[in-house]
C-alpha cells in the first residue's frame, strides 16, 4: 500500500514540477504484433525414418527379453512406441522400463484408461513415460 501511495506521490509531483514535460505512462503495456496473412497450413511433424527405425529396434529388444508379458510391439504415424502388455505384465514391464540400463525411463508422464463395454476384458491402460 505504502508503494502505491509513493508512486502515486511522485507522479504528481512530477506533474506540479515539470508541467510543460509530456508524462510518459507508468505502465508500458506490450503490443503484440501479428502478421496481416494468417497462416493456415495445419502443423504435422515429418516422418523421421531413424527415430523410427530406432523405437522399433528398442520395441522387439523389449519383445525378446519380456516374451511373456509383451503382446504386440507397434510405433505409430507420429513416432510414439507402443507396447501392448498383458494385465499381469504390468509391474514387471514398468519395473524393466525404469531400472534397466538400456531404457531408464524415470518418470510417468500420463495415465488414463478407456472403457469399451461390448468387449471381454472391457478396459484399457495407456501409461505414457
């Protein structure tokens, strides 16, 4: 409070003293500045056939040293790697994924799950590290 009354104090002193002075805003405000032609194009990574060369080299390494829990191995359009684990493979692929030295991944960065009625085992886990 004791600020503001200060600030507000100097700027009318500042206008007693210097009347003639044109008083510059006490707040810059930033202007943001766009161009006069939108772009439209839609924003779609590249294919990057290494990173996806590499993802799927490490998905059937996986594959061949978790045979019993890993189902299918698949990278998507947007390179993502996906493991399709049984229920029961759960803590020990997690467990694999964070302690071995060729994976290390330390941290879990989404889980959800998905819900579709008309099946046997109705729900599924999608965990992304």
């Amino acid at each position: 409070m004791a600020a503001a009354a200060r600030g507000w104090w100097r700027g009318l002193v500042w206008a007693v003293a210097l009347p003639r002075v044109a008083r510059r805003p006490s707040v810059l405000l930033p202007v943001r500045r766009e161009s006069a032609a939108a772009d439209t194009r839609p924003t779609v990574r590249p294919r990057n056939d290494v990173a996806h060369k590499q993802l799927s080299a490490f998905g059937e390494y996986v594959a061949e040293i978790l045979p019993k829990y890993i189902q299918q191995v698949q990278v998507s359009c947007f390179n993502e790697l996906e493991l399709c684990i049984h229920p029961d493979g759960v803590i020990p692929v997690l467990t694999f994924l964070r302690d071995h030295t060729n994976a290390q991944f330390k941290s879990l960065a989404d889980l959800t799950a998905v819900d579709i009625p008309t099946r046997q085992n109705r729900f599924e886990v999608s965990k992304e590290i």
